[in-house]
C-alpha cells in the first residue's frame, strides 16, 4: 500500500475542498433564475394581497399611512398606477429600443455572413474554371469533387436569393452538368429566382421544394426527379420543358402554355394549373392529380 506523506494529503484535501464549492457554483448557477423568479413571484404576491387588503398591511410597505389629521388611510390602485406608470413606462419603452437594437444587429450580422460564405464560395468556383480546368469535361476530376462539395455546403449556410445567386452563377458557364459539376441532391429549398433564365440546362434530384420561380424562363430544360412541391411557377415561361417523375404538388403552374412540358410520372396533387392550357393527354401522363385545380385552364 502507498503511504500518502502529509503534504500530498494536505494537496488533496484542498482539491476535494475546491471541487466541492465548484460543485456548489455550479448548482446554485444552474437555479439562479429559478431562485430569483420564487423570490419575485413571493414578493408581487405579498405586495398584491396587501394592496387588496390594505389596512392589514405592515407599515414599512407604505400602503397604509396616516394623513395630517392623523387619520388613517390607504393608497388606492390609481395612486398606485401613478407612481409606477412613468417607471414602468420607461422600462418598456427601453425593452423595445433593445429589442429592436439587438434585432437590427442579428439581422446585419446575419446577412454580412451570408455575403461572406457566397464570396468565399464564388472565389473558390472562380479559381477552379481558372486553374484547374473546371469546364473540361475530360479533365481534373479532382477539381469537380471540390466543386460540387463547395457547392452543395454553400447553398446548405446560404437563403433565398443567395441561393438564386448561386444558381445563376452556376449556370452563367454552362457548369449545370454532371460531367462538369454535378449538384445531385443539393438544397435549393425556398430559392428566391424570379425572372431567371435557365433555359437548355439539365438538373437532376435537387430540392427546390417552397421556391419562387415566378416569370421564369426554363424553356428546354430538363428537371428530372427533382422537388417543386409548394413552388411558385406563376407566369414562367415553359416551352419544352421536362419535369417527368417530379414533385409538384400543391404547385402554382398557373397562367402558362403547359402544353409541351412533359410531365411523364409526375406528383401534381393540389397544384393549381388556374388560366393555364394543357394538353388532355398531358393531364392523362401524370401519376398523381388529386385535387388538381383547373379553374378556367383550357384543355386541348
């Protein structure tokens, strides 16, 4: 057995003694808040009862007092009010000032972040098609692993119009392709692309499901088994597009010629097809229409 000299004893007992009230900072730092709401919950309580039964109340709470004809009487709820509406008005006025201040502040941090992920990632791509040959589709395959994982984090941190961003970055060189920067499974969720033009390109299983893509141009694009569910097409212009074993449901495809999209094995159920044209084979082509809208679509 190993014999502890004194002072190793000595060491050890004022470590235990130590850990023992880090312990104890630790319990009390943990029931802080709950200690201090009790004890303000106890006080407005004893302050209430006493307001409400005032001539029973202890002298030093101030609610009973005697007047200068030493008769004895008590301050009423607008006594009350008028002492506290100022103070308490103060105070609210400067929760909000804070509130909004802090708001305004997380808002600004927010978005300076944001800029900061789409600039690092827009430099990166840049460099790739620069210096390693990105755009050749026989080349590098190492620089199109990096790409599409710089890719798919980015629109992962980045929201709404960013993403457009990023959309229309990609796009811009031609680099929507699987042999060049394949993006399979990235999240567009909620991606803000009005107007954007996307014609003659080819995705395939993204997400792009609660996006606005209103008054777009997706003339001869390919959209396989990608999700547009609760997406917004209002306007777009869609001339030979392809969205066959695509989500669309509860879509808004209205005021459009959809007369030669193909929509082979596609989700339309509560999609809204209002003022829009479509062919009755068309409608017959896809998988699933429950509840589809058609509120004067021509069918051809």
């Amino acid at each position: 057995m190993v014999k502890l000299t004194h002072s190793q004893t000595y060491r050890n007992d004022k470590l235990d003694e130590a850990g023992g009230i880090n312990k104890l900072a630790v319990i009390f730092m943990r029931y802080f808040k709950i200690i201090i709401i009790v004890i303000i919950s106890v006080l407005s309580s004893l302050l209430i009862y006493n307001a409400i039964f005032p001539y029973g109340s202890p002298n030093w709470m101030g609610i009973k007092f005697y007047n200068d004809k030493n008769q004895l009487e008590v301050r009423k709820l607008w006594d009350w009010l008028d002492l506290l509406i100022v103070p308490l008005s103060l105070i609210f006025l400067g929760w909000i000032y804070q509130a909004y201040e802090k708001s305004k502040t997380d808002k600004k941090e927010k978005e300076n972040q944001q800029n900061e992920i789409l600039d690092s990632y827009f430099r990166t791509i840049s460099e790739l098609i620069n210096n390693s040959n990105l755009l050749d589709k026989t080349k590098n395959n190492e620089s199109k692993i990096i790409a599409r994982t710089r890719t798919i984090v980015a629109v992962e941190n980045l929201e709404g119009e960013r993403k457009g961003q990023v959309l229309q970055f990609l796009y811009e060189p031609n680099l929507i392709d699987d042999e060049k920067l394949n993006i399979l499974g990235a999240n567009f969720r909620e991606v803000q692309v009005s107007g954007i033009v996307l014609r003659n390109t080819t995705i395939k299983g993204v997400h792009f499901c609660n996006s606005d893509f209103e008054n777009t141009f997706l003339d001869g694009s390919n959209f396989i088994s990608c999700n547009f569910s609760n997406t917004n097409f209002n306007g777009s212009s869609m001339e030979n597009t392809n969205l066959e074993y695509s989500d669309l449901s509860y879509c808004k495809l209205t005021n459009i010629d959809l007369t030669r999209v193909n929509f082979e094995g596609a989700n339309l159920n509560h999609a809204d097809l209002s003022n829009s044209k479509i062919t009755q084979s068309q409608l017959n082509s896809i998988f699933k229409k429950d509840k589809i809208k058609l509120y004067k679509t021509e069918k051809l």
